[in-house]
C-alpha cells in the first residue's frame, strides 16, 4: 500500500509536469449518474407467540387431575385439567328432585282437570233439558275447568323451569374440565392437583401457540414508504449466527405513534420447526424505498479527508471541488449527496493532490 501511494504521488508530479508543459493534465472522468436506489435499513423487532392465553377456571372446584407440564405439547380441544365441585353434583340432584315433585303435582292436576271436565260436560248436556239444573251451576263447573287447567299449565311451566336448571347446572358442570382452546405449548404451569381453582384464584397455566409467530417492528415514519401486505423481510436472530429468516408483512395499524414516530408493523413466520422462540430480539433488514432517484458516481470519485468529503468535478476544463455525503452503495457506484447534477462529469480517480483550478482534459 505505501508502495503504491509512492507510485501514485510520482504518477501525479509526472502528470503535474506533463500538465505545466502542454497546460493541461490528462484524467480518466466519469459521469453522475442518477437512479433510484433500494435502500436496507436495521430495525430491531420483537417475537412474541402468535396465540397466548392464560387458562382459567369458570367456576370454584378443586383441581383433581392435571394432564399437562411445562412443554407439553396439545391440540384443540385436549384436556388440560380437571376439577371437582361435589356441592355441584348436590346442586344438580335437589333440581332433578324438584322436577320429580313438579311432574307430580302436574299428573294430579291433570287427573282433576278430567273429573271437573267430566262434571262440566253431565252438566252441559243436562242444561238442554229446560229446568234440569239450575244456570249457575253450569257456569261454576265451566270455570273450575278453567282453574284446574290453569293449574295444569302451571305445574307444566315448574317442569319446563327445572329442566332448564339442570341444563344449566350440568354445562357449568362442564366447566370442571379445561381444554384447550387452539393447538400451541403450555409454558407455564402454575397450579397443581389438590388446589382450590377459580376464577378467583388466577390462572391454572398458559398457553401459546408457537408454530406460528409474530414479529413486531417499530419502523420510523421515514422508512414507511417500503410497507406492503406480503412481501417477504429477511432477518436474523443471535441464537443463529450466519443464518437468515424469512418473515411476511402481516399486519399494520396505519397509525404512527405521536411519542416515538413510529408505527409498529406485524409480520407472521412461520415456525414450523420450532426454532424460534418469543422473547427473542430479531434484527430486520427493512427496505426503504426513496421516491427521486439519487445521485451515484464511482466509489473512487469520493475524496475523504480529515476535513470533509468531496468529489472533483470538471467545469469549464478546469478542477472544482464539490462537498458531498456518501450514502449507500449501489452496484459498482455509491450515492452521494451534494451540489451535483446528472451528466456532470468527475475525476474518477479523486485525490487532494488535484488542486482546485488545475486544467483537465478528459482521457
């Protein structure tokens, strides 16, 4: 390297000679270029289980059997845990009885409903003969037949209502046995057999759903320009070093938070193999799209000292230097931001040793 730095500073005198002799130094140019440029950014993210729930009991019983531990792995609709409630069974049985003492009182309304229907009907028929009975006893007999079927309807209702009590006692009854509610991991077991549980005494455990993942990212309000429904986000974990993931754009609430001026995008992974896990910090590689194309010269164009940052430009045959910003590389070519124009033309090969207003001529 310093050989070379030797080399080139003798190149440039020689050149500088060459240059004061015919009045103008030869160079190899370049011209800026512009293009739009896709930009990545770093954004870290958080993992978080696509499904969590804590499992509660509905209702106060003692937990008889467990099925499950930290890790176990379940299905829809599995058992989770059982309970035991022996004052329920009590609850259910005095309903059952009531429905019994409800059914009978109906039968013997029923029964006396027939014989005042019975009475009413001799007595109707007798009323055809002029001066059998006398008119009153035909209107008494009609509405004991309308009380006694009063008193069947209402001993039917008492049945109906016990019925419907026992249906109710038996599916809070069911509540007794947790299952689980979709296919995911128990991760924490917090209660075990022989504990009173409800829904008082908190959770029994918790369960998650880890075959698919969430990832949550905070992206600043400059980079939402790259957001789009499906598209694919590389990104990495340190739990895997060299190895990149894949994660699609799921879901974005379309607002920015005032506080941070960021919007929190969700994407989905799919985790089949179960490598992942929540509470890991993954770092994303978000596009960003810029909406004008930018300004790209060659990477050797760009003079860096300890001062500042410049290109050489030719105008009007003679050198002119021109601050600018490196920004990303793009191909062969860097983005540079400063006073320049597409189709200006630079020294490709820039360095401080080419003074301001030296005569150039394009090779």
């Amino acid at each position: 390297m310093i050989r070379k730095a030797v080399f080139m500073k003798i190149l440039l005198l020689v050149s500088s000679l060459v240059a004061s002799l015919n009045g103008q130094m030869t160079v190899e140019v370049a011209k800026v270029v512009a293009q739009p440029v896709d930009k990545v950014r770093k954004l870290p993210g958080e993992i978080t289980p696509y499904q969590s729930v804590e499992l509660t009991a509905r209702v106060p019983g003692y937990i008889e059997e467990m099925r499950v531990d930290v890790g176990s792995v379940v299905k829809k609709g599995d058992l989770i845990a059982r309970l035991s409630a022996p004052e329920m069974d009590a609850q259910i049985a005095e309903a059952k009885a009531r429905i019994g003492t409800s059914e009978a009182q109906r039968a013997e309304a029923e029964a006396k409903l027939l014989g005042t229907q019975a009475t009413y009907d001799r007595l109707k028929t007798a009323s055809a003969t002029p001066g059998a009975i006398a008119g009153n006893e035909l209107v008494l007999a009609e509405k004991a037949v309308e009380a006694a079927r009063s008193l069947v309807r209402s001993f039917e209702r008492s049945v109906e209502a016990g019925k419907s009590s026992v249906r109710a006692l038996e599916d809070v009854k069911g509540y007794l046995e947790l299952k689980a509610p979709f296919e995911g991991v128990i991760t924490e077991r917090y209660l075990h057999p022989g504990a009173l549980a409800g829904p008082q005494s908190g959770p029994l455990v918790k369960l998650q759903q880890l075959g698919r993942l969430r990832l949550i990212a905070a992206v600043p309000e400059a980079d939402l320009g790259g957001i789009a429904y499906g598209v694919r986000i590389p990104f990495t974990v340190p739990a895997f070093p060299g190895e990149t993931f894949g994660a699609m754009i799921a879901r974005v609430p379309r607002v920015v938070d005032p506080k941070t001026r960021t919007m929190p995008i969700e994407l989905e992974f799919a985790n089949a193999g179960g490598r992942l896990a929540p509470g890991m910090y993954p770092e994303l590689q978000w596009p960003v799209r810029k909406g004008r194309p930018s300004l790209l010269v060659p990477p050797t164009a760009i003079v860096t000292t300890t001062e500042r940052s410049f290109v050489i430009r030719i105008t009007n045959g003679k050198a002119a230097y021109v601050n600018v910003k490196r920004g990303a590389a793009s191909g062969e070519l860097v983005e540079v931001q400063g006073a320049l124009s597409e189709g200006d033309v630079v020294v490709k090969r820039g360095t401080d040793e080419l003074r301001e207003g030296t005569a150039l001529r394009a090779k």
